[in-house]
C-alpha cells in the first residue's frame, strides 16, 4: 500500500484486495459516507467530474481502476484499451480521492466467487446489449463484486453510458442493495463533444465531424415540442446519414424501460445515438422532453 501526502490529503493507493481491506478498516467506519466511482482507467475530465460530485456528498471516496474483460466481447478491443495509471494516479491526487484501488483479475473474480446471475429482460435486448451480447451481465457482474468489496454507501455513474447507468439501477433494484446510485451529467468539451477516452483516437477533422451528435440531439430536443418521437427520431437519423458520420442507430426511448417511443411522449423521453468518425465509435445521448 503506498499513501500519497499531497500537503493537504493524504491518497492510499492499494494493489491488492488485503491492502484496499486494510485501508477502508483503517479509515471508514460505519457511519462514513463511502462514495464509489468505478472506473477502467485511462481517466479524463469526465471521470473527474464523476469525482468531484462524490466528493461534494461522501466523506469518503473510493476509485477503483479494473478493465474488465468479462464485458469486452471483442478480444481487441480489450488489448486496445490503454493502460494509463502513472497519470491516473495524478489525477487522482489532484483531486483528493481518499482510496484508490487497483484490483488484480483474482481479487475481482476468485476461484470460488459466483456472480449470482440476472435476467436484464428487455433492457440488454436493446441498443448496445443487443449490438455487444453479454456486455452488460460483464458489467452487472464487475458492478456487483464492486459493490460487494466497497460497501458503498452512493455510487456514481455517468450519463453518457445511458444504458449501463439503466441496467446498474435495475440491478441494485433486483438485488435491493442499499446503495444510492447517482448518475452523473455528461461532462462535454467546449464545442458540445461528449468526453470519452475514445476521443483521443479522433483526427481535428473528425473532432469537428463528430460534433453532429450533441447538434443532432439538441435539435430532437427542440423538435419534440411539436413532433412525435418517430418525427423527431426519423429527422435525426437523416441528419446523420446526410453527415459523415456512419449511423448505427438513433432511438428515443423511456429512460427507465428503454423501451421505443413511437407516438406518445412520456417524462423524461431520452435520444440515444451511436456513429461512428473513422473507425472510432462515438456514444451520446440526451433527455428531450422534461
Ligand atoms: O463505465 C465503465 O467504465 C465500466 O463499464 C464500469 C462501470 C467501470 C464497469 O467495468
């Protein structure tokens, strides 16, 4: 275990299961606030915003940094993804987080730990599950073990992953954890561009190309005053295919079913895009009606 003195805090860092254990004994008790923020590393500022927001209602703040192969359905992109814990951990000091734990692949999954199952029903049969079969029971799986080792009292999620923050809530729900999930605003760069560590792969042209998703669902917002959803979806799936992006697909959904809006709005109606600039696959989304 390494503590890191910043002046004013002090960050332990832990890289194994008996080091973090030793670490939330030492400094929690069972009346500490304990905030999660998962992650898989490769942190940027929407990670930041995501501790920020714990930080403003925890005592104490947990990251824990894992890429977790069980939700990676393609063996590349798992290689792929970087690997960037010097400058994490910088980061991470900057902005005064109590514990931070790197898992091994044994901490998270022992021979003997059994994930008990869930049956996500139509919220993995839609979007990204039906596209990426078995991502989301990789992430119920991670998410459970997660909660399981932390024992959070809240746990923040950002919005830009719409569906997983859906499919988390939905767990915690089935398992009635008393946990408190808080999905967290979409942290954007200054021109509108969803923060994503995907978006250090964009070229300057595709940056600006790219753009045309948060146009796109600010224009289905404003369009939802006076359309159907199947208006409003029909005019953002144009938009894209006339842009250079490649559409995979435009939905407006209810936010807590996902399930497709066709000729009744309900509250809180949401607009989720996927394109892609290049090879890069771009994830938005935004709520269109309040
Ligand atoms: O959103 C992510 O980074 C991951 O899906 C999560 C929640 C950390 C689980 O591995």
């Amino acid at each position: 275990m390494s503590l890191i003195n910043t002046n004013k805090h002090i960050v332990i860092i832990a890289h194994s299961l008996a080091e973090f254990q030793s670490a939330l004994k030492n400094y929690t008790t069972s009346e500490s606030i304990i905030g999660l923020v998962p992650t898989m590393g490769a942190l940027h500022e929407g990670h930041a915003s995501l501790i920020r927001s714990a930080k403003e209602s925890c005592d104490f703040v947990i990251v824990t940094v894992f890429v977790n192969p069980t939700q990676f359905n393609n063996a590349e992109d798992l290689s792929a993804y970087p690997k960037t814990e010097k400058q994490d951990v910088e980061l991470l000091k900057s902005l005064a987080c109590d514990l931070v734990f790197f898992p091994s692949y044994e901490d998270i999954y022992p021979s003997d730990y059994k994930f008990p199952g869930i049956n996500l029903g139509f919220l993995d049969q839609t979007m990204e599950g039906s596209l990426r079969p078995g991502h989301f029971q990789g992430v119920c799986q991670v998410v459970y073990r997660l909660f399981q080792l932390t024992k959070p009292t809240k746990a923040f999620f950002g919005l830009k992953d719409f569906q997983q923050v859906s499919v988390i809530q939905y767990m915690t729900n089935h398992f009635q954890l008393p946990i408190e999930i808080i999905p967290c605003k979409t942290s954007r760069n200054e021109n509108g561009l969803a923060l994503s560590s995907r978006n250090l792969r964009l070229s300057e042209t595709q940056k600006t190309e790219a753009l045309i998703l948060h146009k796109t669902l600010i224009q289905a917002y404003k369009n939802a005053f006076s359309l159907t959803p199947l208006e409003v979806k029909k005019n953002a799936e144009q938009t894209i295919l006339e842009s250079p992006l490649k559409l995979e697909y435009v939905e407006v959904v209810n936010p807590i079913t996902l399930e497709n809006l066709e000729d009744k709005w309900c509250s809180n109606a949401r607009m989720c895009i996927v394109a892609y600039a290049g090879e890069v696959r771009l994830i938005d989304n935004m709520e269109i009606r309040e």
